[in-house]
C-alpha cells in the first residue's frame, strides 16, 4: 500500500522551533477551553465528530485564534501575512510545520499535520499532532487508504486515558504509540516512558506531540507488540490501544472484475489492522504482558473480541490472562458481525468507492467471520495487575451503561478490595468495620401501599455507576455501616430486630457483604 499522498513530516529535532511554536499557539488561546469559546458548543461537538462546516463557518474572522483554527484544524491555507501575524512563520516553513502554496513565490501557506488542542485530566494544555484530516473518524470514516496513516484522539483514545490508573511510576510503557497521547499522559507520572510502534511515522508524530506539549522525550522504539521490549526490561504501567479491529486475513478467491481486478481488496491500515487472524493480536498482548510487569503494576488495554458460536466469551478472555496476573474484563459493547463489518469498511472509505468493490469487501468480511464461527465481536477494556498470587482474581462483566470518566482511581480501587477480601476470610470480615461509600443510594420497588419492597436496589452515583439487588437484610446492614460497629455486631443487632436466628444470619450474609465490597458499595472503614 502506498503512502504517497502522506505529507512530508516536520523535523522533530528543533526544540527551539517547538518551544517558539508551542508559547505562539497559547498566547493566542489556541487550546480545548479557547477553541470552545470561539466556536461555540454546537460546532465545537461537531469538530469533535470530523465535521468542519460549522467551525468554518465560526472562523470567518481574521483574529490570531480564527487564523490557527483554519490553518491546522481545518486544513485551510491562510495568507503569509496573516499567519505572520500570529505564528513564526519563516522557522515554521524551514522546519516543515508549514508550506507555501503554489511553490516558493506562493502567497498563501498551509500546515502539514494536524495540532489539535487536547486538555490533560488535570488541565493540561496540549497539542496532539496527526496526519491531515485524520484528528477523529467522524461518522463516516477517515476516508484514508494508505498504510501508514497516524490518527489523532478519538474515543477510544480517550476512554483508555480515562481507566488508566495514575499513580507515580517509575517506568511505564506506551505500546502502539499512534500520534502519542497515552505517552504525553504517562510523562505526568512516570520517571521514564517508553513508546513503541510498528508505524516508525507514529514514532515521529509522537516525538512531534510530546514536544510541542512541552513533554518530556520518550525513548522511541520501532517494531510489533513487545518486540522492542529488551530482554528482562518490566514496567509498572503498560498501556496499549492496539490495532484491534478483527480483519480479514484472505483475499476471496475470485476477486471481482472491473476496477478492483488489480488493485489490493484490502486497505491494510496499521493503525487498526494488526494483520493476525481473528483477535489473536489482542489475545498474544494479554498473553504476553504479563512477564512485563512489575509487581503490583497494571496493564490496561482496549480489545476486541471473538463471539465464537458454542463459546462463551468470558470463558474465552479468561484464558488470555497470563499467570500471576488479577484481571478485570468489562465488555462495553458488542455488535453481529454485518455492524461490526460496516463500521470498518466506512472507517477506511470503502463506501465511498464503486459499489461492486464495496459488496466484494464486505463480503470478504462476512466470509471470514463465517469460516471462523464468529458470531459477534465484543468490544472492551482488560485490566491486569501483576500479584503472583497463588490463586488469582478474574472478573469478567458486560458493562454498557454510562460511567463517569476518569474512571483511574475507580479501577485502583477495585483492585485494592481484591487484594482487601482475598485476605479476609468470613470471619474475618464479621469482624471488620465498614463505611457505605459516596453517594450510594437506595431505591425501592413494588406495589403501591405494599407493606414490604418487591425488591431494593443500591445505586452508585461515581465510578462505575452500578447498581445491585440486595435483600430487606443486605439493604439494612448498608444503610447501618458508617465504621463503627463491626458487621457481626450489625447483622446481630438485625437478628434482633427481625426475629432471626443470629448464628444462621451471620452464616449467610458474608458472601453479600463480601459482592457489596467487590463492587465498591461498601468500603472497609478506615
């Protein structure tokens, strides 16, 4: 596959250039708050979506903020002088930030990456750095075959950034780089980040990223999955947002006549296509990732996964944990095979192209599924924290309700109760003091006048954003819990209360307290 038509990249070797380029940008508010006060909500959440009319239309002006917008988010050339207004123009065309149009006498200049203003999770503001036209997807794809493509932030970018655990580090590594945000996010709070990449241009976009956010260097290194890795080298944070997307691997055996009779049926992008079969990529990561880490450090990741007919799914991620290794696999969503088809084929533009192209691909893709047996794909995160514990935790869940972002102390937490209960055996916890957590509340439902509850629900208004039936006894124990009596002395006060037997109360109720702790309704006070 060709990469022709991608435009030379700036030098990533001029920190001076950066640094001017860098203090030019914020002196003209050139960040996530100014673009939203310049464009307005409506056009900035369309932005957001890779549709450019609306911020065209807000950027009609010729203020310094209205000039950088057009330049670099919209891709529109501006007037030499009008840049030079705002910008250090002459080092910005010697380094390759921008070009002139129509050759050297050109009067117009254009940019030759994409500078998106990103805001850090503790407002930061930086700059993530892409191919043109390539920030987000959009509804419709990012329309773009060649191979070596750098996308900017997406959602999935963002959703990794958000569940991953921050805490400081010594060393934590960014593997499948992109245009390096999860790097730019790990230089907040690791001493070294490494960042890896098949892509040796997304090792370039993420050098050209962290310094024009004014990041520190990561140590760049080329090639797949953990091959990179030097023997014996472990981390305490590793971070992936791989090329999940579950392609075809074939070619049909009688390609279709006409237009597509010489050309490749495939457009095999390296930012999503990992060029294994089925969700092998995704499955070696996991694999692997363990003999990696630390111990006590996380590996999160985002997958796609397998719905093989006759399978279960969680069966199946459970036996991609490595040994040693907690893990906690939440399935986010999932879609048949012809959804999961269709999306990807728009991505890489193919529906924009001749319709017997488009039919023969997609199916190829329907082929493919067919022969493996798969059903649907299921799309989540995976979380693995290195214990070498003897008997380690696998939690698998499908989770497709609303969560409240960043999610990173949420998943610290819950793996804190892991270790938390596997220490604690049902005695033990009758003995421990517990606290109901932050805004959990309590809803009741059944028939009106009814003297007792169909059933009660507890609600998490943080984090995960759960909720889980409970009894009249687990809701009462809950609502009693604020640290200073013991649960046995709670669950016997109940008894009491209710008539029951307090021997067979307190022999029954762990295993409800312990899922109340598990899933962070109830929290081991002090």
């Amino acid at each position: 596959m060709s990469n022709a038509s991608l435009s030379p990249l700036p030098s990533s070797g001029r920190p001076d250039v950066t640094a001017r380029l860098r203090d030019a940008l914020l002196g003209a508010s050139f960040t996530a708050d100014g673009l939203l006060e310049l464009l307005g909500a409506p056009a900035y959440a369309a932005l957001a979506r890779g549709e450019t009319v609306p911020a065209l239309r807000a950027t009609r002006g010729d203020t310094p903020l209205e000039t950088l917008v057009r330049l670099f988010l919209l891709q529109q050339p501006v007037p030499h002088a009008r840049a030079a207004d705002v910008l250090p123009v002459d080092v910005c065309l010697e380094s390759g930030w921008l070009v002139r149009v129509g050759g050297d006498a050109g009067d117009d200049v254009a940019a030759t990456v994409d500078v998106r203003p990103y805001g850090g999770l503790d407002g930061e503001d930086w700059f993530v750095v892409s191919d043109l036209g390539c920030a987000v997807g959009g509804a419709g794809g990012i329309g773009r075959r060649e191979e070596g493509v750098v996308l900017g932030v997406g959602g999935a970018s963002t959703t990794l950034a958000g569940i991953t655990v921050r805490t400081p580090v010594s060393s934590a590594l960014d593997l499948g780089t992109g245009s390096g945000i999860q790097a730019l996010h790990a230089a907040r709070h690791a001493t070294r980040v490494t960042a890896t990449d098949v892509n040796p241009r997304a090792l370039h976009m993420t050098a050209l990223t962290l310094a024009l956010s004014g990041a520190p260097a990561a140590d760049l290194r080329e090639g797949s999955l953990f091959a990179p890795v030097r023997q014996g080298e472990t981390y305490d944070l590793i971070v992936s947002n791989p090329p999940f997307v579950i392609s075809p691997t074939r070619l049909p055996s009688s390609p279709p006549t006409g237009s597509l009779r010489d050309a490749p049926l495939f457009a095999r992008l390296t930012y999503r296509d990992g060029g294994m079969g089925g969700d092998d990529l995704c499955r070696t990561l996991v694999q692997e990732a363990g003999e990696r880490l630390n111990v006590g450090g996380f590996a999160q990741f985002l997958a796609n996964w397998q719905h093989v007919e006759g399978e279960d799914w969680q069966d199946r991620l459970r036996s991609w944990v490595p040994r040693g290794c907690d893990a906690w696999i939440v399935q986010r969503e999932v879609q048949d095979v012809t959804q999961y088809a269709e999306l990807w084929l728009r991505d890489a533009g193919d529906h924009r192209g001749d319709v017997a192209g488009y039919q023969a691909r997609y199916d190829a893709w329907l082929d493919e599924f067919e022969a493996r047996k798969v059903r649907a794909v299921g799309f989540g995160w995976i979380t693995l924290r290195r214990t070498d514990a003897a008997a380690p935790s696998i939690t698998t869940e499908e989770w497709p309700h609303p969560v409240e972002q960043p999610l990173g102390d949420t998943v610290r937490a819950h793996f804190d109760r892991l270790d938390y209960l596997r220490a604690h055996d049902d005695a033990a916890l009758l003995e421990a003091h517990f606290k109901l957590a932050a805004e959990v509340v309590q809803e009741q439902v059944g028939l009106p006048g009814a003297e007792d509850p169909e059933h009660v629900v507890l609600r998490q208004n943080r984090g995960m954003r759960r909720a889980t039936r409970v009894d009249t006894i687990g809701a009462g124990f809950a609502g009693v819990c604020d640290g200073t009596m013991s649960a046995g002395r709670i669950l016997d006060a109940i008894a009491q209360l209710v008539g029951e037997d307090p021997v067979l109360l307190r022999d029954r109720t762990p295993a409800q307290i312990r899922l109340l702790v598990e899933q962070g309704f109830l929290e081991p006070a002090g």
